[in-house]
C-alpha cells in the first residue's frame, strides 16, 4: 500500500533538505510568483491549481528520415506543478542531447528531484535525443530552483518575449483531420496538436494527476507538403489496451517507436505508447482515432 501523498510530501522534503512546514497552512500569498522567478521564466496557469512551463529545444536541429523536427512536435520540454496545501508535486520530461543527460541528473539528484524514466521518444533520430521524466515533492519554490539549476546545465533557450504568433493557415485540411480523429485541435507553432484525456482518475500516493501533467493522449501534426504531415506523440494507455492500440497504428502504416513507464507509482498503472509517420495527414487521423477508439479515453 502507498503512504499518504502527505506523509510522503513530508518525506521527500526532509530527504532533500525541505523545510516541513505545516501543511494545514494555506499556500502563501504570490506562491506562483515566486515559483516563476525560481525557474528564471512565466508559467502558464492549467485547471486544478497547476502551474506548467513549457520550454521548447529550438536550440536542437534534429531530423528524423530527413524531416525537420519544429520543437512544438516532439521537443518540447515541460515541468508542471500542482499545490497541496503549502507544499506541491512536481512532474515534467527534459528533452536532453545525450552529452546532457549525466550532468542533469546529477544536479536533479543533488536538489531531491527523483528520476522517474530515461529513453528514446523517436527511432532514427540525427542527432541521437534522450528524454528523462522527473517528479519531486515538496517545496515549490526549492524545487524550481533545483529544475533551474539542472537546464542550466543544458542548451535550454533561456524565455524570450515574444510577439503571440499569428495562427496562419497550415498546408493540411485542419478541419477533415478533425472530423476524422472527432476531436477539435489547436494550431499552435505550425503544428496542430491535439491532447486527449483519459476517462478515469489518474492518481499518484493518492493525489490526482490531471492531464496537464502528462496523462493525456498527445498527437501532434506537423505540415511536410502536398497535404501530407509528420505525425507523433504519445497515447497513455492502461495494460489490456497496449496490444490493440499497437496492432491499430501498424495497420495503418503507423511506426511504434517506443513502449514504456513515464511515472513509478500512478494508478492505475499507466503506459506511454510513442509513435511516428509521414504520410497523408487526413488518412493518419483516421488510423490515430481507430486507435483511440480502442481507448478509454474522454470525449
């Protein structure tokens, strides 16, 4: 049986040298802002009292079967956190070259950030990306500090202020690929994306994770010409789902490109399916949705 996510707050913020103060205490006026100015960049506000910062790799040039990866489609850093009382947990997935991946882990272990998961998100990949997921609990603000100092460490572009970017019109039927996947998306960097959330409760020592921090379905298109799109992302799947939503994708000419654990003690026990194409972008949406069909995921 797991603790309580209380007792295990406490726990991982005295083994990380985290002050533990009263959790009947309500969170501090400003705690977000402060959080911000720790992770030296603006966060952006999720339901469920979340805090998400997205952090593309637009510094990494990397292609896959010679498409030009944008950030938005797979390269997108995040870390996320949610407040229980004056405390929080943590969760992200750091896009890493592989020259990064130990010093960032040592700095992570240094600051009480557990490592949760190191792999490929891609097949082919030039030059080679690695992603390491993380979870911590405990003091926000000394957590974000501890996530600053690891992308130090990396080529992580620092935030720029940036006009909002115009949505324009992508070389894909936007609005056949979502009546064929029946979901709406957004465009956003010249991709459109969709995530998609599961039906059930996902929860880790008994607190929920919503789908802003990673259990959500995410299918991402990126425009390659003449109506085609390079498709990824992952689907979040319980066990009895993995065989059926991989013999979905392989019959629609959709590449599985890795099988595995992004968390250590969610329930219900979850598994991230990643997956790669190129090819017409309106055919790939219906081989995505006979795949979520397959699912049990929200509508």
């Amino acid at each position: 049986m797991h603790r309580t996510f209380f007792a295990s707050v406490l726990a991982a913020g005295l083994a990380a040298g985290v002050s533990s103060l009263s959790l009947a205490q309500a969170p501090p006026s400003g705690e977000w802002k402060q959080v911000e100015s720790a992770m030296g960049r603006s966060g952006q506000p999720q339901p469920g009292d979340v805090l998400k910062f997205s952090m593309p790799r637009k510094d990494l040039k990397v292609a896959v079967a010679g498409t030009q990866v944008k950030a938005g489609l797979a390269l997108g850093s995040w870390v996320a956190f949610k407040k229980m009382g004056n405390q929080a947990m943590a969760m992200g997935d750091l896009v890493l070259a592989e020259s990064e991946v130990e010093p960032v882990m040592k700095k992570l272990e240094e600051g009480g950030v557990q490592i949760t998961a190191l792999h490929n998100h891609l097949l082919g990949e030039t030059p080679r990306v690695m992603y390491m997921h993380v979870m911590a609990q405990g003091d926000a603000v000394k957590i974000a500090q501890t996530m600053h100092a690891a992308l130090a460490l990396t080529g992580t572009p620092a935030e720029r202020t940036e006009a909002a970017p115009v949505a324009g019109k992508l070389d894909i039927d936007a609005a056949r690929i979502e009546e064929a996947l029946g979901r709406k998306g957004k465009i956003n960097g010249g991709l459109l994306q969709f995530a998609v959330p599961r039906a059930e409760t996902i929860t880790d020592h008994g607190m929920e994770v919503p789908p802003s921090m990673g259990t959500a379905t995410s299918i991402n298109f990126q425009p390659t010409g003449g109506g085609k799109a390079a498709v990824t992302g992952d689907f979040v799947l319980v066990a009895p789902e993995v065989n059926p939503v991989i013999a979905a994708l392989r019959s629609g000419g959709v590449e599985v490109t890795a099988l595995h654990s992004h968390m250590l003690t969610e329930e219900p026990r979850l598994f991230f399916l990643h997956f790669w194409a190129n090819d017409d972008a309106v055919k790939l949406a219906r081989t995505l949705r006979s795949a979520l069909d397959k699912t049990n995921s929200a509508h």
